[in-house]
C-alpha cells in the first residue's frame, strides 16, 4: 500500500509491469520459490540475457529493481546493466 501511495500512476502500472517480467524470467531461470531468494546474482544474469535492452529501458528495468531492492530490505542499489552505467 506505500508503494502506491507515491508517484504517477502511468509510472507506477509500468514498473509493476516491469518487475513482474523481471522477476518471472528470474523464477524461470533460477527455478525461485519466493521473491526473497533475488539477489545479485539474479540481477546481474538478467542483464547479461537482455543485452540488447536499449540504454532507456535497462535504466527504466533498473529503476523498478530498486524499488524492489528496497522491499527485500537489501543495502546499497542494486547491479546496474553496462549500457546505463
């Protein structure tokens, strides 16, 4: 409920959609049981598979990675891709 209490709703709708695209690539790919397993490693392979995600989205996907970063209590930011860094 606090994340949609901030920030348009059109943003919002997007990174919920990019999580959710994110995070099932994860699941698929790491064979996950909950959202708590995410980590760097998870991270740092999704880049490596969507290289050829324009510089734009990659910081976009990244942004959502944050906030999700934030949700897992995890410190510091999360990886960034090599195209927005």
């Amino acid at each position: 409920h606090v994340y949609v209490a901030h920030g348009g709703k059109t943003n919002r709708r997007q990174q919920v959609d990019r999580l959710v695209i994110m995070v099932s690539w994860m699941q698929a790919e790491f064979r996950l049981t909950g959202i708590e397993q995410i980590g760097r490693r998870q991270v740092i392979a999704f880049w490596k598979a969507h290289r050829d995600m324009a510089p734009a989205t990659a910081y976009a996907y990244w942004l959502a990675v944050k906030v999700l970063w934030g949700w897992l209590g995890r410190v510091g930011l999360p990886p960034m891709p090599r195209s927005a860094a």
